[in-house]
C-alpha cells in the first residue's frame, strides 16, 4: 500500500499568466505558497477476492473492469499515462473541498502520479512529476488549466515560478529568515466562501478574453516581481496586502464570472475592518478568499466575515510526499511475478 500526501497551494501573484495561451507569446510568472491543507492518495494492488477488478473512491465509488469505465478523469488518463491496468485500489481524501480555489484537481493529480510511481517502485524528482500533473490534465483531458498549481503543490514552499515560451518553469524558493516567514503568515487569513465551481469553466472564459485583456495581464505579471520586492526586504508587509487589492482588482476586470455578490461582499467588509487587500483564489467563481491584514486587526475581520468558515493556515514547504510506503506491496508485486502475472 502506497499513501501520499500533496499540499494545497496558494496563489499569490501571476494567476492568468501561466495559461500556454498566455505565456507561449508573452512568457508567464508566479508567487505561490502551499499551505497545510492536504490531499491524500492511498493506492493499492485491489486482491482478487472482489467483483470488480479495480475500485476508484473519491466523490463516489466506482467498481470497474477496464480503463474505460472510469470516470474520474484524472485516475483513468494518469493510468492511461503511465500504462497501468486498472486493478488497483485508489482512495482520495481532502482536507479542504475540491474547487474551491486551492489547485485541488491539480494537487489530486501530482498526489495520484506520485503513488503509482510508488507503487510500481519508482523515484521521480518533483520537477517530473509537475510536468506528468501538466500533461495529464492539458493533453489528455484537456482541461483548461495553468502550469502553477501542479509546479506548486509537487515543489511545496515559497516559490517564485517563471515560465518561458515553451513551457518550462524555473522554480526559485524564496528564502526568507524564519522571522519573515511567520511575519507573512500571521497577515493570511483564509475563508471559505461557501462557493464552489468547475474552474475550467471560468478559465475558459478568461483565456477567451486573454487578446482584449494584454493590458491587465501584463501588469499582472509585473506584480510578481513587484511582490517579490516586498517579501524579499525588510518593511512592512502592508506593500504586500496593497499589491494584492491591485491584483484582485484586475483579476476581476478579466471576466464577470470571476468573482460573486458574497464574495464582494465579504471582500469589502474585510477591508473596512481594516484589511490591506485580499484575493479570491483560483480562477474565481467561488471557493476561497485570501484576506491580508495587520496582525492586530485579524479579530475584527473575523468578526465582520463570521458569516464565513475561517481556516486556520501555516505555511508549508515539503510538497508532493509519500508518507507510507508499505513494503508488503512490493511483496505481492513479487507473488504476482512468481504466478506469471503481469504487474499491471
């Protein structure tokens, strides 16, 4: 048996500029953390004393015989990936609900190519794996998605992504003493706007608009070394807070599906309590928003948005684990061997 553990991340600066319709012309960046808040992946040899020949459970549970009866999109195209046969026992748990904002299909992806890795007895170094997430939820599904989340929640930590015309991402962690660290961590507060939403769904859109928007996006780029500035020196974290009310405000110019009554709302009501700035996460619709604040006033914006689901956070910085790794899996590959079966 296999488990992994893969972090939720969040999306700072940058968001819209790693669609390849974006940076393919114009290059692409990012400023991202991942968070404790996980998804987990339990994978597993499913013995031959059910009458399915492999089991998938994640919203739902599905008992299947061939590749082609599973639904979830992300197990059946990673198996398709990877070449593997569906006789396995694959289980999904997360922390936090699925799209909402926190790259959740992307972190499911990485954590569930990282346990069939495992389980077929395989190392693969982050970068990779990131890049298999991309592949995966790009050319197979064909999903509308970027490039951060899956770099993001494989690499874990504070990282500065920069993405070149062809795709590759140069990920730079962003080395803070550990007194700005915790300075950073105690202006987040993360609430849960009772929203979700299928992101490609809002991406989409955006990506459509991406030739009327240069503008607004290109400044969106800009901010990430802007931001970068900030946490890199040695003032107050108020800069921070001001570039994210800059950013969430174009974000919102890229498409009236981006953001919600409850979310402006509750936006504006965490600012008047005495906010710098905030975004929602994702690609908007729903999920969950980012409030940036002074430590002192965190009381009083809980008290303006208790409306609202608060989640305690702290940083992260491990990524995409496997935290069990049960020899007797590799036991039975080998029983599997001696009975001339294929590992697959």
């Amino acid at each position: 048996m296999i488990i992994s553990r893969t972090p939720f991340r969040i999306s700072f600066f940058g968001g819209g500029t790693d669609y390849p319709t974006w940076f393919q012309e114009h290059g692409g960046a990012f400023l991202s953390t991942t968070i404790n808040r996980y998804c987990y992946v339990m994978c597993r040899h499913l013995p031959p004393f059910f009458d399915v020949r492999g089991r998938i459970s994640w919203s739902r549970i599905e008992g299947v015989s061939e590749i082609e009866e599973i639904e979830n999109p992300v197990v059946r195209e990673s198996l398709r990936f990877l070449r593997m046969e569906p006789a396995l026992d694959i289980h999904y748990h997360g922390d936090l609900p699925a799209r909402a904002g926190l790259g959740s299909s992307s972190a499911f992806a990485v954590g569930l190519l990282n346990a069939l890795h495992a389980l077929r007895g395989e190392a693969v170094s982050k970068y990779d794996l990131a890049q298999e997430a991309i592949h995966v939820e790009q050319v197979l599904i064909r999903d509308t998605v970027g490039v951060q989340d899956q770099m993001a929640s494989a690499h874990g930590g504070l990282n500065h992504g920069v993405i070149a015309s062809n795709g590759t991402v140069t990920m730079t962690p962003i080395n803070l003493a550990p007194e700005r660290l915790f300075h950073l961590e105690q202006h987040m507060m993360l609430f849960f706007s009772g929203q979700t939403r299928f992101a490609s769904n809002v991406a989409a859109e955006q990506v459509k608009s991406m030739a009327e928007r240069q503008r607004e996006l290109k400044r969106i780029q800009s901010l990430v070394d802007d931001a970068l500035n900030v946490l890199c020196g040695s003032g107050d974290m108020a800069a921070f807070g001001e570039l994210l009310h800059e950013t969430w405000q174009m974000k919102r110019s890229l498409s009236a599906k981006v953001s919600t009554d409850v979310v402006d709302q509750a936006y504006d009501a965490a600012r008047a309590a005495g906010a710098y700035g905030g975004k929602l996460l994702g690609a908007g619709g729903g999920g969950f928003l980012l409030i940036f604040a002074p430590p002192g006033r965190r009381a009083a914006i809980a008290s303006a948005l208790n409306h609202l689901l608060e989640v305690p956070i702290e940083l992260e910085f491990q990524g995409s684990q496997i935290i069990f790794n049960d020899p007797g899996a590799r036991s039975q590959s080998l029983q599997r061997l001696r009975a001339g079966l294929s590992l697959t």
